[in-house]
C-alpha cells in the first residue's frame, strides 16, 4: 500500500489519534502557560521563598527523561497512593510539568532582564504603577516571551509521542498499531514524521520570525 492509501484506508483510526494528541496539547498548553507564569513571576519577586524552590523544580524537570516521568508518575507512584489514574491525566500532569518548567524559567529570565529606563520613563510621565505594569510592562514583556512560548509548544507537541508507552492511543500509538496490521514501517512512520516535521517547522519558523521581528523593534527604540 502506498502512503495515500494507508492515510486513506485508515483515516479513522489516524482520525481519532490526531484528535487525542491535540487534546494533550490543548490541556497542557493553557495549564503550563498560566502555571509557568505565576511560578517565574514568583520566583523573580521573592528570590528566597520561591525562587530556590523553583529553581529545584526546574532542575528536576530538565533532568528527568519524559519517559522516566511518565513510567514514575503512572506505575510506581500510583501504586504507592492506592489509586489508578487514567494514562491521559497522567500524560496531562507530566508534560504540564514539564511544560510549567520551561515557562517559569522564560518568564523569570525576561524579568530580570527587562530594561528599568522604561519604568523610570513611565514614572517621569505620570504613569501610576498599574498603567506602568498593564501599558508598558506587560506588553514588552509579552512580546519578548512569546517566541521563547512557541518553542516551548513545540518541544511539548514532540513529547506527546512518549504518551503511547503508558498506553494512551495518540497519534504515535494508532501508527503503531496500523503497523503492527500491515507491517510498512517506511510508509507509516514517513507520513507521521512529515505531518511532526510540517508542524513543528511552521511554529519553528514564526518563533524565529517572531523573535528577530521584536528584537528588531527593540533595538530600533
């Protein structure tokens, strides 16, 4: 069977698993965004009480393969709680974790390196400090971090195959299957690297248009 007619045959099924890995993404994007940032701005504001903490934390994250996370959270740790959690909630907990990382260490990083003239220009112009945090801050701030966020997306979008080894049917899992069926491992595992390699290079490719655009910008100012 050539490629078309694998996608064609067993669309359904690729259907269903393309729908559980944007249902991964769409659970843990939000989550370690509005995670991430509460984390970094704590540990930017108070250093000692959060920011050793949160420092562990992303240490342990970084240094933790997906897989060892994933097999820890959904075999050993379950069993030491008595409990049985489904493998989605687990995947979901795990690369929110993972994901809540990467963010609080852009978030802190853009903090602390963000330039305290346009705080003192803010003061100078009459800005009360909430219009300097909502008018200036805030949206500087955005705009530096959303190109380090769409990197941080895409590293997740590439973890979620790591999710079929504790039994969730993603995308990865229903290739494996319709492999197992009718074993074409070259035409399978092609067309699931080009849809990764198609995605993954157009949100890599505006997280770098995104970044020389505003680096630009900011330098122009």
């Amino acid at each position: 069977m050539s490629v078309i007619e694998i996608l064609t045959a067993y669309r359904t099924q690729l259907g269903e698993g393309l729908r559980v890995t944007l249902l991964l993404c769409a659970f843990v994007y939000p989550l370690g965004i509005v995670l991430g940032a509460l984390v970094g701005i704590a540990r930017f504001r108070w250093r000692r009480l959060a920011g050793i903490p949160g420092l562990a934390f992303s240490l342990l994250m970084s240094s933790t393969p997906v897989i060892v996370l994933l097999f820890w959270l959904h075999y050993p740790l379950q069993y030491m709680l008595q409990i049985v959690v489904d493998p989605f909630i687990t995947s979901v907990v795990a690369l929110t974790a993972i994901m809540t990382a990467i963010v609080s260490d852009q978030v802190r990083t853009t903090l602390v390196d963000f330039p305290l003239q346009y705080s003192v220009a803010a003061r100078i112009c009459g800005l009360t400090p909430r219009q300097t945090v909502f008018k200036i801050q805030l949206p500087i701030i955005a705009r530096q971090i959303l190109p380090q966020l769409l990197f941080a997306m895409v590293i997740v979008l590439q973890m979620t195959l790591f999710a079929s080894m504790i039994g969730v049917t993603e995308l990865f899992r229903v290739a494996q299957r319709i492999n197992s069926d009718i074993y074409q491992p070259v035409e399978i595992y092609s067309a699931l690297a080009v849809f990764f390699i198609g995605v993954c290079a157009a949100m890599n490719i505006m997280a770098y248009w995104l970044k020389s655009r505003f680096k630009w910008s900011f330098s122009e100012a």
